[in-house]
C-alpha cells in the first residue's frame, strides 16, 4: 500500500485539531451516526480545558487506496521538545495559519524546525471565511517568513490552499466551490514523497514519542527505516552513542487506524507503527534486528531554561487533601515523566526532601504540576529560576533570551514598551498591523519575563496577544526590578474570621475568605508596603453588653484575589512557596516559624 507520513503544524489557536476532525470525518474514519468530541485528538482533560495541544498525537486516514499518517504536533514552544522528534518521522509538513493573524512565533518555531530537516511544505491559509481575514498579505508574510529562514528555491515555491477547518472545505482558487477537503487530500498525495525506506534492510525504527498504557504498559511511537517488523521477533534497543540498553520480542504491534490503536500482525518500512513490550528503551533509542550494529541518527533537544524545585508539602495541614505526599512517590512520579518527555530533566538536590525539575518554559512546568495534582499529588513549588551558561571562551555568564512577540491595540503600545524595557527587554520591530494594532517584537530575557503575562493582560485590559520562543542566549543583561510588596503572613493556626479580615483590609488585598484553614507562616494577602508583616486573621470580635447601631454594621469584605497556579508560582519570591494539592493552592513561606525567617533573613545579609 501506498504511504504518506505528515505533520501538521501552526501556532497555538490556528485550527489545527479542528482541521484534523475535518480530515477524519472525510475521509470515512468516522461512522456516519458515530458521537465524536469536537477537537477529538485533544484526549487529555488540560488540553481541552486551554484549548492547546500539549502532546502530539498519531492518526492516519485511507483516501484512494493511500494510507496517510497524520502528527498533529504542539504549537506551543514550551512543547518543541515533541515538535522537534515529530519531524523526524514524516515526509511532508501541513503549515497551517491563521487568514487574520498571519504566521505568529510559534509558527515560525516550527516552520525553522522543518526547513532544517529539508521537508516541504505545503501552505494552508485557514479560517479564510473570518471577516477580518486578510488573506493575500498572509500569504506575503508566509513567503517573507520562509525566506527569512533561508528556504531552498524547492522549498520556497509552496502549494497554497485556502480552507476553514471548522466547516470542512479547502480550494486552491478562493472563487472556486467550497465543498469539502478533496483538494487537501490529493495536494498531499502529490506533493509529499513516499517514505524514503528499505523494506530488504535488517529491520529499524527510531523511538519518537513514549507513552505509558494501563493495559499495555509502556507504548513506544515511531517510524520504521527499514525492514519488516512482525510480532514475536526478537529485537534490540541501542542508545544514541551505540551501547546496547536491552533485547527483547515485539510482543505488541499497533497501527493507527482513525483514532484507535489497533493490533497488527505485520509492519512494513515506511509506516509509522506503536510497540509495547519493552521495559527501558526511550525516546531517541532505535529499536532493531538482532544483526543491525549502528543505531538512527536523531535530533539532540533544545536545552531546558527554567528549573523549579518540587519538594514535600510540610505545611500543619499537609496530607489532608491528597493521598500522594511522600518524597518517594513524587521522585518516582517525576522520573516516569522525564523518561516520556524528552525536555523535561529531574535532578537530585542536597535536601533528600526535593528534586530540581528543569523544563523549557513556565507553561510546560505549569502543565505538569497541575497534572500531577489530578493525580492526588500535594506539592510544594519553589519560584521558577533560570538556568544560566558559562561562556567557554570567555568565562562570561550567559542567560536564555527569548524572542517576544506582542501584538496591542495602539493606545496600550507605550505602557507596553515601558514595562518591557524595566525588564531588560530590547525592541528590535515595531510595526502597524492594521485595525489600529501595533505588532511589537522584542529580544527579552526569560528571568525578566517570569509572571509577566498576567500583568500584561491587566495592562493591555485583556486585549493583547503575547507569545514567545525561545532566541539563544546572552551575556547577562543586569539585575531586574522584583516584586515591590510585602506580604501578610498569619501569626497562628485555625479558621479565618470575617471580623479579623474586615479590620485587614486597610493593610492590603487579601488572597482567603473567611472560614480558610490558616497556620502560622501561611501568607494571607499583599502587603501596601515593601516589608512582610505577621498578622491575626484569627482574631473574633469581642462581645459586649453594649448593642449601637454604629458599632455593629455588619462586616463586608472586598473580594479576595484568588489566584490560578501560573499566577501564584509568578508572584512568590525566593523565599515563599506555593503549597499545591487535588483541592487547593495556598502560598507560604518557606520557614514557618517567625524567628527562623529572621534567623534565615540575618544570613542571607551576611553571605
């Protein structure tokens, strides 16, 4: 049977998994009366919840007798760790972007990656029937961007179809009828090569995805180079370097058929395949035939640039919320994660209660803690830091850049300028976009952008686009400008009043209501002023004989900031932490006790 492997790839939001629906739906992968979820490849809860796609995902339809494999990859660049081993894997790439937004970040993240390998696109302009849709000075800025990243001629003279994922059509001439994605699925079959494999070969294939299966256990995705692979044969796993890590029998064979795995008995080269029965191959390992000696060639990973630390929830109340608390269990949850994702790295600290979790981005990090605390897991986080690089040559000290792009209306561009220059961000374009939108591009340091999304959203009143990927990195731009308020911190343990934070209210916004299970060390509120203060949110009214109508109004608070857990692991300092569990997400101080904090505070000086 004829083959073709793809990948479809866009910035976050362009339509990707909607166009991919279309594609299943069309092709007869579907029964016709059959109940499917919108967004149907987007399985894990966080994905449909944030409307992104965090793991990439197998599919594969049948159109005229040719079986086409179909990746839909992460657009978001925190994910490029799965982007990038995706690649590997297919012949052809779908771009697909936005008719209004034009090519974004993320696209141009991804684009980069497939130039590198030498693929060819194939440009989709979706969401063509969009009234703001701009779709001639789109497809310019797709061929700047292509030319920017020094395509090849082959690569630069680009099929361009224009469609909407959403109501399931696609045409190469916007005057033609839009019917269905007929012309999409032909563009594909003549456009991407065959894969380039050799089924007389000692059979190959090289790990890109790992996944685990409670039926199955651990399910191993990627492509065969070369040969046949069949159930029962004995195989081999070697490393990147060539050292054998195991040998085993393909005890499981699986195809992608429409959504579903299904068992095969028999895989031929070129077919994107999933394999269950090995305990320690990993991704980038190659599995193979006894006889072969030398593993795949595979892409190294970007480096992760932010670290966190994950350490043990020692609050009073710990344990109450959760029923995975000890060291041992989130060491053991952690590693299982590092093993399937290629871009996370779990280290060992001197504290035998906490691992160091480095990853590309806040919204990597983010997704897992969250992750785990489905899973039942109480946690507590640390302030995310960067991870810096020496210069070799020169000894200097080197900082991750990222590149960011914003995209605000007019009148909030200045104060948008402003608060990036304050962390050291440096403009390099600033352009008109149309509709009274400026689009602003800057190279800014990663520790500078830490918990800067939410304030730019209050600053831009929710109407400003930010993305960011990651640029290289650079020598030291300097100290930045931290967290200017204090914090209230609860002198005691027990259950919030009304009363005692109705007479709290004049110290700061507070972040409980009343009748929260409080300790001592737990902070409470924001501080009007640079220092922390212990306060009492304990403290009942005191009862009286006396009744006056003035003394006895009844107490309205101001609602409290209820914070999401990005926006608590932005707003901690260096010595607070956010305690995580399945019900709550509560900041606190590090040390507890008062006089620990000043015994602690006293050292920090001195040192």
């Amino acid at each position: 049977m004829n083959i073709r492997n793809i990948a479809i790839i866009a910035h976050v939001d362009h339509g990707k998994t909607t166009l991919v629906d279309a594609l299943l739906r069309q092709s007869g992968a579907f029964r016709a009366n059959q109940q499917v979820m919108e967004r149907a490849l987007d399985s894990n809860d966080l994905e449909r919840e944030r409307g992104i796609t965090i793991l990439a995902k197998c599919t594969s339809v049948l159109w005229q007798g040719t079986r086409i494999n179909i990746v839909d990859t992460p657009g978001h660049a925190d994910f490029g760790g799965e982007v990038e081993r995706i690649l590997s894997m297919v012949d052809g790439v779908v771009v697909l972007v936005d008719a209004a937004e034009g090519p974004m970040p993320q696209t141009k993240f991804v684009v980069s990656k497939a130039l590198r390998q030498g693929l060819r696109p194939i440009v989709v302009i979706n969401k063509v029937d969009r009234p703001d849709a701009r779709v001639h000075q789109v497809h310019d800025e797709i061929f700047d961007l292509f030319a920017a990243l020094e395509a090849s001629d082959e690569q630069l003279d680009f099929p361009t179809l224009y469609a909407s994922g959403r109501a399931g059509w696609a045409v190469a001439d916007l005057d033609a009828p839009r019917q269905d994605l007929r012309a999409l699925f032909d563009l594909i079959i003549r456009h991407v090569p065959a894969p380039v494999a050799d089924p007389g070969q000692p059979f190959a294939m090289l790990v890109t995805t790992l996944e685990s299966d409670p039926y199955l256990g651990r399910v191993l995705t990627g492509l065969i180079h070369a040969g046949l692979a069949r159930v029962n044969m004995p195989v081999k796993a070697l490393s990147r370097d060539g050292k054998l890590i195991e040998q085993a029998r393909l005890t499981k064979l699986l195809a992608f058929r429409g959504l579903e795995r299904r068992p095969i008995e028999e895989a031929r080269a070129g077919d994107i395949v999933a394999i269950a029965g090995l305990a320690e191959t990993t991704v980038a390992d190659t599995l193979c035939a006894p006889e072969v000696t030398a593993p795949l060639p595979s892409t190294p990973v970007d480096p992760p640039t932010l670290a966190m630390t994950f350490s043990v929830n020692d609050s009073p109340i710990a344990g109450r919320e959760g029923s995975k608390v000890t060291s041992r269990v989130i060491v053991e949850r952690l590693r299982h994660e590092a093993e399937g994702n290629v871009a996370i790295k779990v280290r060992e600290t001197e504290d035998k209660d906490a691992v160091e979790v480095a990853g590309r981005g806040e919204l990597q990090l983010g997704v897992l803690i969250e992750t785990m605390r489905r899973e039942g897991f109480e946690l507590a986080i640390s302030r995310p830091r960067v991870l810096f690089k020496t210069d070799a040559t020169t000894g200097q000290r080197l900082e991750p850049i990222e590149e960011v792009l914003i995209d605000v209306d007019e009148e909030f561009a200045g104060g948008v300028v402003e608060k990036m220059a304050q962390r050291k961000a440096e403009m390099v374009d600033l352009r008109p976009s149309g509709g009274g939108k400026h689009r602003l591009t800057f190279h800014a340091p990663t520790r500078g952008l830490i918990g800067y999304q939410g304030e730019f959203l209050t600053d831009t009143r929710g109407t400003g686009v930010m993305s960011r990927l990651f640029h290289g990195y650079a020598p030291w731009k300097g100290p930045i400008e931290g967290r200017r308020n204090g914090v209230l911190v609860s002198t005691g343990d027990g259950v919030a009043v009304a009363y005692a934070l109705w007479n709290l209210e004049d110290r700061g916004p507070m972040f409980i209501v009343p009748g929260t299970q409080v300790y001592q060390g737990m902070i409470i509120g924001a501080h009007t002023r640079d220092n922390d203060l212990d306060v009492n949110p304990l403290k009942g009214k005191q009862l009286t004989n006396l009744r006056t109508t003035a003394k006895d109004e009844a107490v309205r608070l101001t609602p409290p900031i209820l914070m999401t857990l990005e926006q608590a692991i932005a707003y901690i300092d260096d010595d607070e932490l956010v305690e995580v569990t399945p019900r709550s997400i509560r900041l606190r101080k590090r040390y507890l006790d008062p006089n620990e904090r000043k015994r602690q505070a006293r050292a920090a000086e001195a040192g």
